[in-house]
C-alpha cells in the first residue's frame, strides 16, 4: 500500500482507540480520566489505552505477501505468570461464535454503526471484512525491555496478539469509507478481544490488575 493508504487507515486506528477510551470516561462507567491514560509507542500509530492495568493496541502490519492487505493487529500486554494462552484461545473461539459477535457488536454500536448494519442487511456484516484463524493468527510475544516493568519487576515485557487478515474486497470498502474500518476494528475485533482476554482471566487476575 502507499503511504497515503496508510496514513487514512492509521488515522481510522486512532479514532478506534479514542472511542475506546471515551466509553470509559463517558456516562455508564464514567472513569476519571487519569484513570484510562494514553500511552505512545514508537512502533504504535494510534496511542494505546490502559484500563484497569491492562495495556490495549492496534496496529497495521505488512502482510507477507505485499500485494495483500495490510493486517490489523489487537494485542495486550499479559502480566500475570498465571495466564493460560489455551484457555484464551478457548474463550475467542466462544466468543466468535456468529451469535456471540452479534451480541457485542450490538452491545457497543452506535447509531454510526447500526446504519452500517442497516444497509448491508447482515448484522454479521463486519465478520465479512477479516480473516481469522485460531491456529495461526494468535500468539504470544515476549519482547526485552530497558528498564524493570512497574507492574511485575520484571524486564521483559508479555505481549498477547491476534492477527486479523482484512480481504482485498474489503480494503477496497475501508478506503472509499474510512469510518467503516474505524466501526469494524472497534466491534468485530477490539471489543471481542477485549471480552475474550478478561474472561479468560482467573478471579486472582482480574483483582490483581484491577488494582
């Protein structure tokens, strides 16, 4: 993709992480908002968002092939020893049951978003736009870090992602309107990781790092 490509999608990224962090801070959960910071990465376009310890993202990565689409990154920063990357996988497959997406995009959209549903007549019109595969697009990264973690001490950083493949048909729709990359990054892929990842949490982890 060109540069230029590249810059409306990473624009769109950034709206993702602002609404994110906005549903936080907003009326319903109304965090203070130094409670939900911005955090910049060199290798991140879009800021991350911290909520509750835990460290959220979304990039755009070079496919292998540089003719395909770009690849939509989700990651979280993983602090607990106890972290169980199979019982994740468990509880993403679960929650991309078509049934399980329809409730949460449903749970989350906006009137933006239902117009979007509305015209293509599928509710399950963002599962459309990405590929997904269980075995190859989830992994774990450890990546060393210059000074000691806040959280754990330790000096390498855990980082759980999952890989979304965006179909060449698709890139075409997300570069005419960069609002509906924007919606399905939000719904289809941020919003099902992040319920995915703290269900698959035991008790002890989520009272850790909600701390």
């Amino acid at each position: 993709m060109d540069e230029k490509a590249l810059q409306i999608l990473n624009e769109a990224l950034t709206e993702v992480m602002n609404r994110f962090r906005n549903f936080f801070i907003g009326p319903g959960v109304n965090m203070r908002e130094e409670a939900v910071p911005f955090r910049q990465r060199e290798e991140f376009v879009a800021p991350l968002v911290t909520v509750l310890g835990h460290t959220y993202g979304v990039r755009l990565l070079t496919a292998e092939n540089p003719e395909s689409p770009p690849i939509v990154e989700v990651s979280v920063n993983v602090y607990s020893d106890e972290f169980q990357p199979a019982r994740f996988k468990q509880r993403l497959v679960e929650e991309y049951r078509p049934e399980r997406v329809a409730q949460t995009i449903q749970n989350f959209m906006t009137v933006r978003d239902e117009a979007y549903i509305k015209k293509s007549k599928d509710p399950l019109v963002f599962a459309s736009f990405f590929e997904l595969d269980f075995d190859r697009d989830l992994r774990i990264v450890r990546k060393e870090k210059k000074t000691a973690s806040k959280v754990t001490g330790k000096m390498v950083d855990t980082i759980l992602q999952v890989h979304y493949h965006i179909r060449p048909e698709a890139l075409r729709l997300f570069m005419e309107d960069p609002k509906l990359f924007a919606s399905a990054v939000y719904l289809y892929c941020l919003r099902v990781f992040t319920l995915a990842y703290r269900k698959s949490l035991t008790l002890a982890d989520r009272r850790l790092l909600s701390r």
